[in-house]
C-alpha cells in the first residue's frame, strides 16, 4: 500500500518531511519521504490511503500495560472473577488509540502470552506484545494473585526458567510493595535484597531477557539498578516513611547505566491528581519526570494500563502529562516511538519511519509536534502492515 500525508515524523525530534509518501509491503517500510520520490515506486493497483493535511508518524508505544485488569475500582477481583475473552477487546481499543507495540508486565496463567501468540497469528487485531508472563513477588507479596510467589533464589531462578519457556520477552519482579495488594508491603518498603534481584537478572541474561523491576521506594530502586536491571517501573523515589525524595546521585548512576525509569501514571488520571493535589502539588509529585530527564535518565512512557482509569484507549491522555510538565510535544513524540523501540530493543524493528523496519504507523489530523492533543484525532493505524478497523476517536 501507498500512503501519503500533508506532513511525515519520522520519529526523532526535527525529522520531518513535508508532502510525503510511505510505500509498504509485506509488513514492511520499503520507501519512505517526499511523496514525489516514493510514489512511482509503486506498481499499478496498489492500494493508495491519501491524507492531505494530517500527519503521518510511527505508531505509538506504551511501556506498562496488565491487559488481565479491567480500569475499573476493583481490577483485582473483576480478573479473578473474568475469564481471558475481554483480552483482545483491550488489544482492540490500544491499537485503534494509536498504540502499536505495548509490554505488559503482570499476566495470570499466561492470559497476556496467548493474546500475543493470537495477535502474531492475525486471529485478533492488536499491538505487538512484549509479554512478561507471571511476575515474581514474595509469598504474600504484591500481586502475588498471578501467581508468581517465590523464597529464595533457587525458586526465583526456576520462575524466571519457566517464564522464558513459555515465550516471555521480558521478566518483571516485584522489588517493592504496591497499593493494590490489600495486605502487602507498602509501597515503600523493599520485597527482595540486592542479592536476590541480582540471581534475577543473571537468570534472565542466560535466555538474553531483560528484567524490570517495580520499584516505588528508593531503597528498592537502588537495590534493583546495582542488580543491574533494565527498567525501573513507577520510579517514585519514595523515602522509609513513603515521603518523595530525590537523589541525585542514584539518578545520575541510572543515566551512566542507561536503566529506563518507565513512570507510569494511570493514564489519563494525573488530571484527576491536579484537581484533588491542587496544580502546585501535582507539579511536585510529576516533576521527578522533569528532574530525571534533566540528569539524563532514559524515560519510558507507560500507563499502567488496566489499574483503577488507566483504560486502554486514551494513551494520548497520558502523554499530555509530559506536555503540561513542560516537554516540547515534539520530544514526546520521540520518547512514544524512537525512544521508546531503543530501550524495549526494538530500534531495528520499529519506532521509527524508515525502510526496512516494520510498518507501524499512525495518520492523524493535524500537527502533533506543535501540540499533543492532535494525537486524539486519528485517522488510520497500520500495525506491521495491517490496516486495523477504523478507530474510535476519543
């Protein structure tokens, strides 16, 4: 298929092409820039998706997901209570918002692996998936309702063996506690020593995965980045009495390190936070996404997808987040796709709008990088060359 848009991102901040064409088959990106150049590269009967006046960029990537939660007040106990049949709804509604590649970082007996193994096989439309299967977590532990309660090291290592043979891309452990698992640790207070997280990361070098670690605490955070893993989820930076800090010192070494903090906020709901923080507030408690970018640490967008109003449809929603921060639109722009396929290593896969990579692309009305709230408007979604059914505006 041949599409032309008024205006191309290609990703990074500043590649832009005006009056241009992408040329895809099989899945694949075969010719991408000015629409005079590309087009005669198609053969007669190729199929044309013309868009004058919107703005064709890389699909959208979402670093958090649990597709097993429902958004809704009790996402716990409505998993406990459904089966896997709203799964692919999810998938659906991820996609028509833009989404393309999304990791999901807590599943139930495998519920998010076999979406990804249906999405892969076409049966249902969806993102690609970077599946983390069960996570691991202490007996008691936070969502230890996945089933992924483990003592000692040895059954730390046996869960992580079992997750990479059934398929998972990546290996999530729970090193601090959480606020939905009724009865756990705080969300401050660490779950496993360095020691432990480090037999995580070791385990998972040996099938070439990468770990992340749910860490709200700053003791769980600088556990988990001396064990040496990949990503910090939620990121918060919380001190033994559950009060924010910053250290500096810590942050820099993640940056020298290149460990992603992905700091998820439920989605849309950081508007909800400003009405009942007050602006001043809010600002204080989303400004370590500002201190952080400002000490080079490499952040991953996420929304948590699944947990109380993070929905699955509305990703543009939380990326507004970083605009009313101060982030230029084009920038997070970058970090959704770019960015974001670098850290999930995916640079040679997608993430951006150049031959040979795959054919994840969005069209939407208007100019994102002059401001986010375009990213609403979208007009077409191909996710590795397949058109997806047309979307839902929000």
């Amino acid at each position: 298929m041949l599409i032309t848009a008024g205006t191309m991102l290609r990703g990074p901040v500043g590649d832009r092409v005006e009056d241009a064409a992408v040329l895809v088959r099989g899945g694949t990106i075969v010719a991408a820039g000015p629409r005079t150049e590309v087009e005669h590269l198609a053969g007669p009967g190729t199929p044309r998706h013309d868009h004058p006046g919107a703005t064709l960029l890389p699909g959208l990537i979402n670093g958090h997901v649990h597709f097993c939660f429902d958004a809704s007040d009790d996402p716990v106990g409505a998993m406990l209570r459904e089966d896997e049949t709203r799964l692919p709804e999810r998938a659906r509604d991820l996609l028509t918002a833009g989404v393309t590649t999304v990791r999901d970082l807590g599943d139930l007996k495998g519920r998010a692996l076999r979406l990804r193994n249906a999405v892969e096989a076409g049966a249902v439309p969806g993102p690609r998936i970077l599946a983390a299967g069960t996570p691991l977590t202490p007996p008691g532990g936070h969502c230890w309702f996945f089933g992924g309660e483990v003592a000692g090291e040895r059954a730390m290592r046996d869960l992580v063996r079992r997750n990479a043979d059934a398929g998972a891309a990546v290996i999530k452990v729970m090193a601090s506690g959480g606020h939905i698992t009724a009865g756990g640790a705080s969300m401050w207070e660490s779950q496993f020593t360095t020691a432990e997280l480090a037999a995580v990361v070791d385990e998972a070098d040996r099938f070439g995965l990468p770990v992340a670690a749910h860490a709200h605490g700053t003791e769980s955070i600088v556990r988990s980045i001396t064990a040496g893993v990949s990503t910090v989820e939620h990121c918060t930076w919380l001190d033994a009495t559950g009060t924010p800090e910053r250290r500096d010192d810590v942050a820099r070494t993640m940056a020298e390190r290149g460990i992603a903090a992905c700091c998820t906020t439920c989605g849309r709901d950081w508007r909800g936070s400003v009405e009942r923080l007050g602006e001043q507030a809010a600002r204080e408690l989303y400004g370590r996404l500002v201190w952080m970018r400002e000490l080079g640490v490499p952040l991953l967008p996420g929304t948590d997808g699944g947990v109380h109003d993070a929905v699955f449809d509305d990703y543009a929603g939380m990326l507004e987040l970083y605009e009313w921060l101060g982030f230029p639109a084009a920038e997070v722009i970058e970090l959704a796709t770019t960015s974001a396929a670098r850290l999930l290593g995916l640079a040679g896969v997608t993430g951006r709008i150049e031959p040979g990579l795959d054919a994840d692309l969005i069209v939407v009305g208007g100019d994102p990088s002059a401001e986010l709230a375009h990213l609403h408007d979208i007009r077409m979604v191909v996710a590795r060359g397949r058109v997806a059914g047309r979307p839902v505006r929000t």
